[in-house]
C-alpha cells in the first residue's frame, strides 16, 4: 500500500481536499479559535487502483477482477467513521443512473487513518459506463472519485 500512498502525496491523480475552515479571506491574524471537532482540518485523499501494486487511474476494462478505492486521511482522529459509497451513474441499460452498487463504514482505529473500499466484479462483468465513489468521513461527504467503465479497453486498466 506504500506505492500507492506514494501516489496520493506525488498528486499523481486530482485529488479532492474538505476542510471542515474554509475561512481563506487575507486579513489581520485573528485569536487562535478553541479546539474543536468543527474547527479542525480534515483532509481525504482518494485514487482508484485494481490492487496496490498498480498505478491509479480513472478508467478500467470490463475484465477487471476488483477495484480498490485507497485513500489517505490528515487529520482525522481514532473513532472517526468513514463510509464508501459505490454508485454507477451512467451505464446506460443496464441500471437506473445514480445506482448505489454497495456501501461500507470503516472505523478508524488511528488518527490519520488510511485504508481501502473494495469492490469485487461482478458475475457477468462491470456494465461499461460512469460510476463513482464517494466516500464521507463521520456522515459528511468529502471526496468524490469518479470512473469509467470501457468495453473497448483490453486487460484490467490503462497503463
């Protein structure tokens, strides 16, 4: 998982930052505010990969055995949950947009949790099309990872 971490700090993929002070107005230095779950940044850094030994990417084939949603959190503290949501959003037939596929709640067991979403294919293969991950840390959403499903792309994901 070190690769893959490597990859989130080099900003090999655009990756979406929350702060929970979102105060960026250039004016005199104000009094430090107490301590507070709403007053302390929390960044999370997602990129989707097939395993944590190949590169992120944003697009796979239909073949693609399990897709893994990495992400790395600054901030965050023992206790915290976070939720992954599998979503296809386009795939034309077969399935509504905006389908949540599956779901799962981690707890973190450290400050600065890091950690993955897994989501196996399906029997039948991954319908090609939009989908994405959204991942919310305790019940607010905080990044948004989306992806492509093509029919046309031969092996597991693009190089």
């Amino acid at each position: 998982m070190k690769r893959i971490f490597s990859w989130l700090a080099a900003g090999i993929m655009g990756l979406a930052r929350v702060h929970a002070d979102t105060n960026t107005a250039a004016s005199a230095p104000a009094a430090p505010a107490p301590a507070s779950a709403e007053s302390t940044m929390s960044v999370v850094e997602a990129v989707i990969a097939l395993d944590e030994n190949t590169k992120p990417t944003d697009t796979f084939s239909t073949a693609a055995p399990q897709l893994n949603a990495f992400f790395q959190t600054t901030g965050t503290h023992k206790g915290d949950k976070l939720r992954g949501i599998w979503i296809a959003s386009d795939v034309g037939n077969a399935a509504p947009k905006d389908t949540n596929i599956a779901e799962a709640t981690l707890d973190a067991d450290t400050d600065n949790f890091h950690g993955a979403f897994t989501l196996t294919k399906p029997n039948k293969g991954w319908p090609p099309g939009q989908y994405r991950v959204e991942i919310y840390l305790n019940g607010t959403l905080v990044t948004t990872e989306k992806f492509t499903v093509d029919a046309s792309k031969s092996g597991d994901a693009s190089p």
